[in-house]
C-alpha cells in the first residue's frame, strides 16, 4: 500500500489515493461491496464512455481516498451534502448529475477535468489525522493542512461502498505521470482491468475485451 497523488490538468483538484499494486484479486471475480483489493474497471455506459472515466476503486475510500484542493475557505468540501463542496467560481467543483442522480460527476470550473466521481458524505480533518505517513507529508510540504475524505460513520450507517449510497471512484487518467506502478499500459496488459457492461446489463464482467461500444 503506497500514496499516489493525481490532480486535474491545471492543479485545482488535488487528492492523493493509497494503493497496493497489483491487486491481490483479479477480475472478473472482483466483488462489489467492501474488499482487500483495488478494483480497476472500464464501463461502457454513455457518461463513462464520453467523459472517458477510468475507474480506480480502492478498499476503503474513508482510508485510501484524500482530496487535498480545493478546500473552501470555511472548511467545508464534503459536509453532510454535495453542495457544500460544488458551485461555481474559484475554489470550488462543477457537478453534474444523470439518470438517477445519485452519482456526482464533479469536475474541475478551469479545466473541465473530471478526476472522482462520488456520493455520500464527507469531512475535513487535519491531514495528520487521516493516516497519513510523515515522509509523504514532508514530500508533498502539507504538514499543517486540513483535507478532505469520506466519513466512514454516515448519518445512515457505516460507509457501505457500492450500495448507492456509498460511492467513490477515482479516474485513473487523472493519477499524476511518472509515479512507479502508474503505467496505464501495463494494467491492461497484465489483465488487471475489468470490462463492465452497465449500457445493456446483459454482459458479464470479464477482463481482455470490453463490452459492445465499449474502449480498452
């Protein structure tokens, strides 16, 4: 398990994600609600497809999933609603929400880059309190600094990755160039990605092809 930072493509949106690569599950027999294993996934719906989302999903977002920038002034990104972390202007996320609503495809106001996709609640912590080590917070000069995460206590219960509710994704693309085990070429190469069919629900998920209109 290592730190990885990622960001949009003017630096507006920062976040550091913890992962242990390669996952110790491989597709297609990932399950869907809380694991021990990263779970890489290409969907074929129309929002993944045309927002070209790569999908990270860690263990436990409370733990593995760190928004760093930006933070509003009051200190409030995530809160107990969206609109406490979106608007408009400077400093803030653009949302946008589809078919049922219950996801939020943030993005960023000045470059347009979509680099997580979210719903639940949230809370802004010291960083030394959200399990980071010393030499990543001295690499990344943050000591002292409030970020962002997923609550693992939500007001309906504890935080239940994928139920609907609970849901954070990372867009692979966004992970910052460069960093050892970052090669985007090699996840798929070694199988490690699994192809979803959420536009027709009739495919399985399966790893080495994706699904009618989907991408590698």
């Amino acid at each position: 398990r290592r730190p990885y930072t990622g960001s949009c493509h003017c630096g507006q949106t920062r976040y550091l994600l913890f992962l242990t690569l390669p996952p110790s599950i491989l597709p297609p027999t990932f399950p869907t609600s809380r694991t021990h294993t990263v779970r890489i996934r290409k969907c074929n719906c129309s929002t993944c497809h045309k927002t070209g989302f790569f999908h990270v999903r860690v263990p436990w977002a409370p733990s593995d999933f760190l928004v760093l920038s930006p933070l509003k002034d009051r200190g409030q990104f995530g809160g107990l609603d969206v609109a406490e972390m979106t608007g408009k202007g400077e400093g803030v996320l653009g949302d946008y929400t589809c078919f049922e609503g219950n996801l939020h495809w943030l993005f960023c106001h000045t470059c347009g880059v979509r680099c997580f996709l979210w719903a639940g609640e949230g809370e802004v912590v010291d960083v030394r309190d959200a399990s980071v080590d010393t030499e990543t917070i001295e690499r990344l000069g943050i000591e002292g600094t409030k970020v962002w995460r997923p609550k693992e206590e939500q007001k309906d219960g504890v935080w239940a990755e994928g139920t609907g509710r609970c849901y954070v994704s990372v867009n692979a693309h966004t992970l910052d160039q460069g960093q050892e085990g970052v090669d985007l070429r090699r996840w798929v190469d070694d199988g490690w990605v699994c192809y979803v069919d959420s536009l027709e629900d009739e495919g399985e998920e399966r790893v080495g092809k994706p699904h009618v209109w989907g991408t590698y």
